[in-house]
C-alpha cells in the first residue's frame, strides 16, 4: 500500500496536523529513511508566525 499526505496550499499548514494519524512516528520514520531526511517536520514555533513572501510550485 502506498499513502499520500497533501495539505492545501500555502497558509493551510498549522502545528500537528499530522497528530491524528495513526502509527504517524512508524510512517515518519520510513519516511526519513527512504528520503534520507533527518527531519520532516518544522518545530521551530517562529515559522508559523512569519508571513510567506513567495513561495515555489514543485
């Protein structure tokens, strides 16, 4: 099975939207292993207070 996570665009991100995902930190951790990443996810509280000057389409 593959699984997917899309969050809306920009501004539609907020502190734990992952929280209610089931077996999130198994899922996070395959994550980073198979991305390489040491983390996923931003804890630094700063970045949800700064407003966004541009962003880029991947």
């Amino acid at each position: 099975m593959k699984i997917l996570f899309t969050f809306p665009g920009q501004g539609g991100q907020r502190p734990g939207m992952l929280a209610m995902i089931p077996d999130r930190e198994a899922i996070l951790t395959r994550a980073r292993a198979v991305l390489g990443m040491k983390s996923l996810l931003s804890i630094a509280p700063m970045r949800y207070n700064t407003p966004v000057r541009s962003s880029s389409v991947c």
